[in-house]
C-alpha cells in the first residue's frame, strides 16, 4: 500500500522555460530508458518476488522511490511548457528565428493535448508501453536487467544535463544522476551476494545443454577476430570453461517442410506445375485433416 | 553485407508435432526475450559503434550468428504445426480432451495468417517492437543490456525445455541454451575489458552528480532493511563511495504552476469561484501569448 | 513523493489457484479499464494540475490509492498461478479434461516469461498502452474521462467477479468494486462543483462555433429517430439550447486538390492520357519547389 | 450498409497553407481525442448493441456521421499540405526562417510516404489504436466514454481554432466545434433518460461490494483533503450513501508467495544460503508439477 | 459525407454460436487482413486524390461498401457469441471437453471488456494499427497495395471458411469472398489502365538510378539458384531490362565512423587503452560541439 | 545459416551530413516501406516455404540481400549525424536560421539514446513493428504483398533522392533505387510463372462463392462511375468472369441481438423501462449460463 508528500524528492528549478527541452525530458518518463519504465519493474519484481523476501523488501522500496522520479521529471516538464506557443507566429519568428526552431521542435501535443503538461510518452510522442516491463522470476537476470536499465538511464539523463543551458535544470538533473549511480551499484550488489549466478540461469543442469559450444566465439563474418581477446581464449567469466574461437559451420539439415494442408490454400495444385519439386519430403498423410 | 547457406546452423528435429509449444517457441522468435531482439540490437550496435573496431566486428559477427538462431526456431515453429487442426472438431474433441486443448491453446494466426508457419511474433501474438533494440552508443550500457538480454533469453529457452517433451525439440533447444551460455558470457568479458567501466557512463564528471545521494540507499517503504546488506554498507561495487541506508524525506517544493494559458481553455475561469485558491504563484504575465 | 508499506490496502485470498482466472485479472491491471491506467491518470492530472490546488491534492491521493491497487491485483495473479502447469501434460488431460482447459487458456507467457508473476499487459498479453493516458488540462474533460475509466473498470470487475467460484476472490474483488463505487461519486461530485462545466471547454465563446448545428441531431441513416427523445427536442442538458432533429445534407463541396508535386513521383504523367481529367483546378503553380 | 455522396459535409477552405497545422491535424484525425476513435466508438456500439433498439439506431446515425468528419480533416490536411517543402532548401531557410520552422516542424511522411495526404496517425505520427474503441456492452459506461470522448475531442478542436490565423481553418473547425457541442449533449440526454444508471454498472447488487468503503474518500497523501467538499461530506452524488473522509490503513497481509517451480529456474537453490528466509510460508507441494 | 441503412449488406446467419470462431472472425475484422484495414486504406486514397478522379470516385464507393463489411462481421461475432461462457464451468467440462476447449479458446474480453460483443482487434487481441493504412500518393504503389489487401484478405476469409462447419456461417463468407474476388480485378483493372506503370515509380528517371544493378538477381546464399528462371533471364517484366544472375560481392567500404561526441559520453575516454584502435579516421573536429 | 562481410554492399558517402535528413532516412529503415520490413518478410516467406523449393531459395537470397541495405542505411544514418547538435545553441540559431531548422528538425532520440546512431525507427520515432511481416501461405499472396513492398519502398527512396541535394546520399540512394526496380520485377517474374494466379486463392472453387456478386462493381456513392470503365464492363482480368456495375442495395438483415447476458451487468434491467422495446426477438434461454 502506498502514501505520498506533495513536496518534490527533490528540487525541481527551471530558471528559463524551454518547450523543446521539454520534449527531451520526455525520454526520461515515457522512454524505455526512462522512469515509468523502472518504477513498474522494480514494483512487479517485488510483487512478482518467490524467493528472499530481503528483496522482495527492497525492490518495493526502490520502486517507490521512482515514483517520486517521474513526479520530479513531470513537474520539469510543466514548468519548461510555461509561455510556450499557443499560436502562430509568423512575425515573432522572422524577428527572431529561436522562436521558429521551438514551435518546429516541440511537441504540438504538449499544446492540444495537455495544456502544458507532461504526458505518458517519450521525446518523440511514443506512448509508455508494458512491454519493456521485465519481471522474469528469475533473481539474476532480473538484476541484470535493472543494471541494463540503471546504465542507460544514467546515459540518458547526462545527455540531457549537457544540452540544457539551464542551471536549474543542471541541479534538478544532478540528483536524478546520483540516484542512478547508486541503483546500478545496488543491482550489482545483489549479483554479487547471489555469489555464483552465472550463467543464468544457474540451476539449469549444464550437462542437458550442449556444452561443446558453450564458451566458443563462432566467427561468422570475415571481419577479423583477434584470437587473444578475453573473449576468445582463457577461463569464460562464469567459471565453468574455456574461451576458444571456432569458424562456425552449419550442423544442420536444409529443411524441408510437408506441403501445406490444401484447407490452407496454398494457391499451389498438387502435382501440379509449379508443385513438380516439392519442398517437403515428409507428406505422409501429415496435412490430412485430424 | 550479408550471405546465407540453406543448412540451419544445428539440427531442428520434432518427433511429434504440437501447435500449442509451436505458439510457446514463437517467443523465443518475437518475443522481448526473443532472437529477432538480439539479432536487430548486436547488429545495430556494430553499425552505430564509434568505439574500438574489434567491439564493432565482435558484434557484427554475434548479430550475424543470431540470424540463423531465428532460423532454426522459425523451422521450429513450422514442424510443429504440421498436422494441425484446420477445422472445428466437435467429436475428436470429445473422444480426445487433447485435441480440445490443442484447438483452444494453438495461436489462430498459425493456421489463418500463416498456413502453418511462423509469424514475427510472441507467444500471445504480440508483434515484435523496434523499441526493444537498444543501441545506446555507450559501450558499457550496450554490454549490459545484452548481458539482460542473453540472461532473459537464456531463462526462457530453459523454460521451454522443461516444457516440451519431446526428445527432438529438446537437443535443438540444448544447442540454443549453450549458445546463450558464451554470448552472456561474451558481454561480461568486455565489461572485463573495459575494467572501470562503473558508474556508466563513466566518463561524466561524478563531481557534477549530488555525491551525497550517489551511495545510499533510500529507505521509503515500512519493509525492513537490514543495516548489514552488500547495499546498505561498505564499499560500492563501483569504488568510487561507501553504501549507506537513509530515512529519505522529501527536500523539494510543493510545485506551483502558472494558470494554463487562456488559449488552452482550462474551463476554470480567472476570478472565478474555482479558481479562488488558484495552484500558481509564478503569474507575471506567464501565459500571455507570445 | 511517494512511501509504501508491505501490507496490502485489503486482504487478497485465493482459495483454489486457477491460471485461467489469473490471465482474466491480467485486463485489470494493464487493459485499458485496468488499475495501471488510472493509477497514471490521476498522477498525470495531478502533477499537471494548474487550477485549484485542491483538485491537484485529490488526485495525488487518489492516484496514491490505485497503486496499492495494482499491487493487489498482481498479488492475486501471482496466487492464482501457483500450481499452474509448467510441462505438457498429456495424460493429465486424458484423465480430466479440465487440465487441457486450463492449459489451453492460461497466458504462456505466466509461466516462460514471469514464472508465474503478474505482467504489465491485458488479458490478452497486449502491453499496456500509454496512450491511455487522459491529462487534458481541461478539468471537466478529465473529470468525465475519470468517470469513463471507473465505469468501465467497474463494469469489469462485477464480470471477473461473477465469472470466480473462488471466495476468497470474490471477497478482495467486492473491495475494489466498492472502490470504484466511490470514485465514481467523487469525479461526478466535482463536475457538481464546477457547476456550469458544459459544453466543455465552457470558456470558448460559443459565438465562435456554427451554433446552428450545436443542438441539431443529424439524421443521416434511415434506421428510424425518434422526434420526441430526449436528445431530438426540448432544452440540451447544458442549459444553452433546443435540440432539434435535422435531415442531414452536404454543405460542402467536392473537394478538388492540387496535382501531387512531381518531385512525389505520383506515377501520372501532367498532359498524359491518365491525367486527362485532372482531380484539381486550383494547378497554378502550387506544385512547384518553393 | 453505408453510402457515400462525394460533396463534403461542410466546406473545407484553407485560404493560406501550412504544413505544420496539416501535421497538427492530424491529432484531430488519428489522435486518442480524434475522428477515427470516435467513429468506430459509436459504430462497434451500435453493431454490438442488446438493449433497446432507439439507443442502437442512434449511434448508428451518429457514427455514420463522423466517417464525413474524417473526410473533412483529410481534406483540410491535403489542402495544408499544397507547396509543403520537396527538397532541402538552405537558401530559402536563411533568407526566411519561417521556412525553417516549416521544415522543422512538419510530418516528414507528409511528403515521403503519403505525397502531400493525410495518414492514419496522430500529430506526433503514432498510428491510430484501435484499443482505444470502448464499446463495453454497458449503457451507461458506454455514454460516459462518449462523453469523455467529445469532451477531449472538443477542447483539442478549440486549441486548433486557437493555433491557426487562417479565416478558412477557423470557420471549418468551428462547425466541428459545434458538432462536439451537440454530441456532448446528446450522450449526457442519454444519461439522463437512463434515470438512475449509477453506480455503473446498476445491476450489481451494492450489497455484493463491500459498502463500507463505497462511499469514503481515502486520504494517503499528507496534502491537505478539505473536511467540507462535495466529495468528502453529504449525499453521494449516486444517492446511495453518504460521503466521509477515511485516513486509509491497510487491512491486507504482507503477501507471501510459494517458491516459484523448479522447473522455472529462479537461480534460488531451495535450501541454499540466499533461500534461508524465504518468501513465502504456503511451501506445502504448491510448486510441484501438477 | 456518409449514409446508412440499418440492413445488412447481405445477410448474415449464425446457426449455432462459437465462441471460438467468434475470436477467429476477428482476424478478418482488425487484423492486418482484414477489413477496417481495407475500409480505411481505400477512404484515405480516396480522401488524398491528386490524380483523375475517376479513381478517387472509385475508391470512394468500394471504401464506402468495405465499411459494411466491418458492420457483418461484427454482427457475426456478437451472434457467435451468444451463449458464450460468463463463469467457470468445472463440471460442465467434466461432463463434455468441447466446454473446455471453447472456455480455453475464447476471447476472454468478448465478456469481460465487450459482453459478447465484436472488438477493433485481431484473433489474438491485438488491436487494429493505423500504420497498416497505405496511401503513397502514387496510384500504381496504392494499387498494388490493394491487390496485396485483397489477396492477403481473401486468402484469410477462405480458411475461416474451411474451419467452420456452421452452414449460416458459410452462407454470408461466401459472399465476402466474392466481394474480394471483385476487389482483386478491380484494382488490377485499374493497373491496366495505367498501362506502363513499371518501374513504380515510373517517372523517376530510371538513367538517375544505377542501372548496371536494375535487373540483376543477386546471389548472396549457396542455395541453388536456377540459371533459366524466369527471374534470371529474358526480358524483365517492365521490359525495359534483360534479367542476368549474378554473385554479388560487396562493392563498398568498410564504414569507418567518427568517435562519438564527448557530450554523449561514450565511456571511451580518447586516448584511452579502449581507444587505442579507434574505428574511424575522419575524426578532424567532428564531433566538436557546433 | 549466415555470414557477413564487414564491406558495404555499395558505398556509402555523405559530403555533408545533415541530421535532418538522418531523421527521414530512418523511414527507410523501420518504416513500414522500410527495409526491416522487407528482409523479415522476405525471410519468414521462404522458412515458412512449403511449396517448390526453388521459391524458398529465391526468398533466402533476397532476404539474405536486404540485411545490407538496413546496415547501408544505417551507416547512412550514422554519417549524417557528425557533427549534430549536442547542447541547446541560441546564439548560434540567432545567426544561422539553418541550426534552427536542424536542431527543430532532428529526432532528439539521435542524440540522446542513441549518441549519433540510427535506431530501428521511422522517420517519426515509431518503432519497427513486427505485424507489418507478410507471410501468408499462400506463394501469388506473399508475391504481391511483396511487389507492394518494393513499390511503396521505391517510391519513399524515390523521395529521399529529390529531397536531399548532396551527391553522396544521391549516390548511394540511386543504387537502392536499382535494386527496388530489380526486385519489383523479381517477384512479379514469379507471378508470371504461376500462370493463372487469380483470383487468389485459386483453389477455392469459386462454385463455393457467390459468383453473382464476383465481378460486379458496386456503387455506393453518388460519385459517378463511368459505364465504361476497365472494370465496369468487360472480361474480369482473372478471366473468369465480365465486369458489370451494380447499384448496391442491402440484401441483409437488421440485425436482432439477443440480450446481454445478466453476469454482464448491461444497465439495462429486462422487462424495465429502457427495455421495453429489446433489440433481440431471438431471447429463447440463450443468455442463460451454460
């Protein structure tokens, strides 16, 4: 169950408002690298949690905490639309071009649609989607992928703490990129505590995959291949083989597929011209009908 | 520049065809977890990398090997859907719950869109979604978000395994399993590599970041936290701070937003009733047109 | 800012786990009637907010209310799921048929994606949409698109809640159907304080608009409209005029456009046969590279 | 079974064109608050229609009508989109930067992938949803969509007239405007005949939900909740109770989940040290193969 | 502007409900094939005419008709739907599978969201996307994008009719399969008309493109091409080329792209051991900030 | 199985990069003409092959071709984005308009996610979506879906070329250009060897259609349509039938809906006032629950 402080986290100060920054910080709400993304993973990791409750506890905590995230980034939003455009404005762009490049490059919907106010999209008007929520069940790899997450989070928001000229902004920001500093340590933490997670999953039996090709680098490509790379030769990270490089070769069958079930239409007679080589050997009576 | 043999790259063998794992494989094809996801994103990050060349031809030559993965599972898909229902069976249903459940958990599409084919889906029929590609131009973020991605990938593909029960789909998978084994522990050789590559990026100044906030953990929820966690104390994975637990308390403002622009027709009156305890102080002149 | 506690806004009780169910709470957490949707939409609105502070405060607190919501719904799911099938199962189905029922309508996606967790999708595994997501700045226009969310959502829930047989999710559903009751009443209550909120906008000078086709119902199909219905005659709920019940007709004309620029490469030769009788008369020069 | 008459429904004048208004209509087109959504709306629930047979007949009507109002934004977009920009114009831009913020702030498909035409999307160029269509078998639900629908449908068409300095532009929105007025109307008569639709759905029966918390506003947040408003004191707004202001506590459990299945792999060996304190307590054969 | 008839185009009969068949029906309505794709994409061709208007009067009409094909499969799924399941059935599935695999096969919204009611989805729930409308401005692309509608929808309305063994059902997709019989020569016709629209574009000047690479088949697979196929040799189709077959090697270079920008902050300091190898060599004040 | 190269198909040159233009290219990549679209299909077409295997290698050589487009466009994308903008420059749009148009005109994803990089988008920001891939079954279907693939996509470069004014992109464009020509005639080669595709499916037996309504132009719209048009009289280019032009006039039913079940919770109470007249006659028991 949960509470909220209308008071921000954090500060959040926009000195010179700027509707084409305000597109930006949208990335960071309704981007696959932004805030609604982590907020709901975090919390559907916790609520999804079948093994030590330490972490299904501090999941639920983290995921609270970016609640507050998007809150922030929200209220960054709604201020940097405050004056925007409401109108065209030919004249006010031939005296001044800054003007056209901001009506050129906002979002007209932070316009019709909100009225100055963020929306659950990114910096492109792509709306939010659950997809990119990932709760696998499984510790490790949910770790991973909030690391995943953390790095390009943190890459984003520095990105943006560069474009902006906007001191109050850049202190905003600043706190946003602290906190992502200290959640992808926390993530590594618990992979480090999960002490031999690798590979992951780890309590599938090594034995029923085909461990012949479990630590070979398969060159495909004629672009060349250092043979005394980490990832080439030596011991693999998991502990458990050897590196090595290997010029892949095709192990298996061409295939070929029974004829389509004539209920399916192929457009294809049987027997007739087109169908005098077939693609499938198998046809034994495979597309009669059940 | 791209080449193809008609050979799969291993063996796809199934004894006995079923089109209810045929939809199950079809998210380890369009699936977030899936290999069309890897195949686009290590090839995408070759193309888009600026970094070391042997990073660029390490990622042309996995993205190129995941090509033939899709291959192999859309084969998959194929052979197990071969005999399917093409039609309501109303009495083989009733001598047999297994044809019932065949007809309800089979994917229509597999018969209605596809005749029998695969479709650049997921196991719900979810088309597979650009937005999954991740290409952040910072080498340490992309290695861990491939890291997620195999380890997701590699949970799945387990998943399948204890799934089917057939002896055929079981080996192809096994040589799917190996395969996520070194391409996760690929990743992790490079972040070996890159040796500091923490917090990521690494290479914005942790000075401009609120270093107060950037090692400790925020405690937001009545869940308890241990004091003695990897994440609450002692160093951080990073180096670069000590862990620490706090009781996080809101440091921001209230926000208060200008009205909305007239334009933008709130339908709350200036001087109006509502209006009385307007939400803004920031008035001056704010929404006046341009 | 946002805290939460680890026990839950109400009992959740699962008395006999059933997947089917669990995939069928899936649209009540992220379909478009789902909690996920309003717990947004009220945040947005309340962030956005730039009328009466008290209206941004009740939105904060509710939207503070349905993440707990969310939560019991993913708990609920995740409940239901224990037990669930996690190999194909055959015999099992021979012997009770209500196994392949269960097999052929649970999401896979419970099992080889989350291991048996909830998801941020639909009960038919469609993601959830940020699109869904209603701030309008307009406070009307969101208060009635508030009312639109409770009702359909509580229209789903009495569905979920006659389709169980399990009492135990009977007794957590007829909370949240209470829950909807009340927010139902509170939206309403505050177009009751708005007091003339209609036709919205209500501050757009209805002088501007065609107000001879404001009150008039247009017939434009011969099934049969009555001329005594409420919405074919008397006053118009807003207060502002009479309705009226008008056979349709164009107005406006045959619309004619300009010849495609030939840089578009419409594939009509200018002068050549096909373009004998051109779509446009207005061609002087308007095709022409500016 | 529909007919078409080539003449539109109300004239269509673009006195100047714009290529950034052609892109900013299209959110009256494509968008969630736009035409297509509301046309199909009203059609689905006409075909979908099993209550009296007046209320189908009117939304078929009333649907037919908005398949014209498309057209007539189409055309309006086609006709904004006469001149738009064909090549890279440095020149043009330095000698006016209007052509700039034209170039900038146009739909780039406008003339790559349509040729000057309008297309299915929004302004932002998201392609129009079709989750967005409620039709939910519900009157009343039904009515309030409809409601929310022309509510945001309205207000956007205001910020378009407000946008837009073309005499032709204005006088086409404003009979669009009109047309909303009336379809606000129109569904809230609806409403009104329906009597006593609330709480939707009616049919429930209130003694099913849990009535103690169907009437109470439930305070989680520290901003302030008056004791004295419409939603917090007296009659509820659906006449069944009585409203009140509830501090929320939560009266759930700390929900505790079986171990996940073996066979789903969480990386947590039963037993081993991160298992020490599990999760859940309900351990008792729940995660065994069925 | 648009008309109705509250009759059907033609009739449509359901002689024993599915509700199995009611989701597949939903493929020919929302999906990809089906007919709100078709319905929109000949209204938008339509609507953005800029060539004779014999073909904008003629995708207006069979536009107009496509929408009530939309209206008869909807009115065949709300039939199919009639007497569908509204709760668990443990006993009646005990009792007879076909219950089970009609619970297990159905769309669970055509209850919980809709009441036995047609959605704007496809079988598998995914909803119908505006991105699938094509309307390129070039009358021979948009018309060989109908013919591809018409053969993909086709194709599908004959395995719905395959599948179904209910005589009323059969009755109205025999006619929807004539209607796209028509549809198919229709668009074809037109294509005839245009007499040499190959290449499409045609008024691209083919001497701009590189016409050594015009009509070569380019063999980039061991897999066996023939050297006498009709593709390999002879006269191309447009007649404006002979066929020839031909290895294709890699004419280009290999891309060699400047460092990123510092302000992205790559995590790969210049200079640095990473970077020893850099992949580009035009690195001469690129990436400074402009 | 795959390989690569790491050379370029045909080169790649920018003469000076234009992250404008970078943006419109992305059109060609994960646009729906794009060539994402057009390997996949071409791809999944000859996996799910089961006709004449000399099809299914065409397929794999095409597709297999179309994987160094995207990575040439990619490229492309990256080349143009040298020198982007990294940070907002007033002063300099003050000066230069063209930064301005540049800096409203660029996909800020190019910066901030992707650092200079494409991303498997549209020119819009709309990701990739995987129900855009065709592969039907039926081999005259999926030829014609994918001549409509090359003639949309040769249209869009087509446009790209007229766009842009530097002699690299021209270059490398009009290369794409030529294979778009090739492949066009490649799939219509195909077509000619089916002989007598049409309609398609030809192995339904059109006895099984309602042949009165196969050839009949219907007119819905008081549009005129001529009485002698290539499809208005005439043999039917599938040769099977003559072309006549038919007023249309419903043939169909009104439909009569049974009333929704009572678990539904319609709002509508039977034998009520809003019930009185019903929209359904057929109520014999079938809303019952089963």
């Amino acid at each position: 169950m949960f509470y909220s402080d209308p008071h921000l986290a954090y500060p959040v100060r926009v000195d010179k408002p700027n509707p084409v920054f305000a597109r930006m910080l949208q990335q960071a709400i309704g981007g696959i690298e932004g805030e609604i993304r982590v907020m709901m993973q975090y919390l559907f990791q916790a609520w999804n949690s079948r093994g030590p409750v330490k972490y299904r506890d501090m999941l639920l905590n983290t995921g609270t905490e970016e609640i507050g995230h998007i809150e922030m980034l929200a209220t960054a939003v709604a201020l940097n639309l405050e004056g925007a455009p409401t109108h065209m404005q030919e004249q006010a762009i031939t005296q001044n071009p800054v003007v056209g490049a901001i009506m050129g490059g906002m979002n007209p919907r932070h316009f019709i649609s909100s009225a100055m106010g963020a929306l659950a999209e990114d910096s492109n008007g792509n709306p939010f989607n659950g997809s990119w929520i990932v709760s696998t069940g499984n510790i490790a790899a949910d770790m991973y992928a909030n690391v995943a997450a953390e790095t390009s989070g943190r890459t984003l928001v520095t990105r943006l703490y560069e474009w902006t000229d906007d001191p109050g902004m850049k202190d905003t920001l600043s706190f946003l990129i602290a906190r992502d500093t200290m959640h992808q340590n926390q993530w590594l933490a618990v992979l480090e505590e999960l002490e031999q997670p690798l590979p992951v999953p780890n309590d599938f039996p090594q034995a029923q995959e085909k461990t012949e090709f479990s630590y070979s680098y398969f060159v495909q490509s004629s672009a060349p291949i250092p043979d005394h790379a980490r990832f080439t030769e030596g011991p693999s990270v998991d502990g458990h083989g050897q590196f090595s490089k290997v010029e892949a070769k095709p192990l298996g069958q061409i295939p070929t597929l029974a004829p389509a079930p004539l209920e399916a239409h192929p457009n294809v007679q049987p027997g007739g011209k087109g169908q005098a080589v077939t693609a499938g050997t198998r046809t034994g009576g495979k597309h009669k009908k059940v």
